[in-house]
C-alpha cells in the first residue's frame, strides 16, 4: 500500500504542476497549453521514477493523462461555445478506442490467473496461450494501440484538416510498441521461459491471427 502512496502522490504532483504551467504561463492556444501541461507532468513523474529507481511510475501515465486531457479540450469547446453533432468518424473512433482499451485491461487483469492455473508448468515457466492469447502474443498492446487510434480518429472526425500532422502521434506510439517495448518483452520472456520461442514460431506477434502456423 505505501508504493501505492507513492505513486498517488506523484500523480497528484504532476497534476499539481500541469494546473500551475497552465494557469502562469501566457498562452494563446490550446494546443500549446496542452504541450506544455503535458510536458511539465511528464518530467515531475519521471523525477519520481529516477528518485526512486522505478520506471514502473511511468506505467499509467498514458492511462491516467488522456482523460485529463480531453477534459481539458472538452471544456474548452463549451467555453468557446462550439457544438458539432458526432458523426461518422466519432463513431470509428469510439468503436475502435473504447473496446480496445478494455480488452487491453480484460486480458492484462486476466493474464496472470490464466498462467497460474497452467497444469503444466509452474507459476514461473506458465504462458498463457488460451482466448486471443492463441491468436496473439501481445493482444493488450493490440488493444492499446488501437486506443490511440481512436483517439485519432476522433480528432479527424473534430479537425479534418489537421489529419495529416495528427498522424504523427498513433504512428509513432505504434512504432514505439512494435520496435522498442515488445522486442523487449519478447527477449525477456525467452529468457525466463524458453518454451516460448515455439509460440514465436507458432503465433503472430501483434495482430491477431486465428490460424497458427504449423509446427515444423
């Protein structure tokens, strides 16, 4: 409980500081607030990451920071008076963020009872390969990247013009997931279970794919 008193309290802080960065400082645009805020929250977790030689402080931000942002943008809007109905591109974007957000909380809350109750292998050497797990290894990163996704296409749907710069932050959040963080839990997991590169060989790394490829 106390690590969860620590992190609380360096969420607080964050927000604390973000608040502070956008009331004092002399913006003229939202975005710009928004970078700011969110830069300035970045750096006081990742000040409590170091401190406490911990980069699992980190591991919520992007959770925790989007609601508070859209919150940010949503009041805003009804300052300024705008309305627009949802349309088709609210909709895509609902669609594809919000069950992907929680099929990437459904699978990561149910990952470790699945291992634990392999019959096969110790708690340890368990690797959950039953539900989407069968059709890929990672499928809460799948439905992690898919809620970025979303929350682009619901900035399409509210800027169309703005489609081709906005871009930038699902690619690069997807080029993240794909060549930084899963290689690394790739060359993690095949170092704690070696019967895991059979499901490399077997099934797909990302996109779900319900046909596993023969063993040989």
């Amino acid at each position: 409980m106390r690590a969860f008193g620590w992190i609380g309290a360096a969420y607080a802080a964050a927000l604390l500081v973000a608040l502070a960065v956008g009331a004092w400082g002399d913006w003229s645009d939202p975005l710009a607030v928004a970078f700011a805020a969110d830069l300035a929250a970045t750096l006081v977790v990742f000040g409590f990451s170091v401190a406490f030689n911990n980069s699992s402080f980190y591991d919520a931000y992007w959770s925790v920071a989007p609601p508070v942002l859209a919150l940010y943008f949503a009041a805003q809007a009804l300052a300024g008076g705008e309305r627009r109905p949802a349309g088709a591109g609210d909709r895509a974007g609902l669609r594809l963020g919000h069950p992907a957000d929680r099929r990437d909380l459904a699978r990561g809350a149910r990952r470790p009872r699945a291992a634990a109750l392999s019959p096969r292998r110790s708690p340890r050497q368990a690797i959950l390969a039953t539900g989407v797990w069968a059709w890929s290894r990672h499928p809460n990163y799948v439905g992690e990247m898919g809620f970025w996704w979303g929350l682009w296409l619901f900035g399409v749907a509210a800027a169309p013009a703005w489609w081709w710069i906005t871009r930038i932050g699902p690619v690069a959040i997807t080029l993240l997931f794909r060549f930084a963080s899963l290689p690394l839990i790739e060359a993690r997991m095949l170092a704690r279970r070696p019967a895991y590169a059979e499901r490399q060989r077997r099934v797909s790394m990302v996109v779900p794919w319900p046909f596993p490829r023969a063993q040989g």
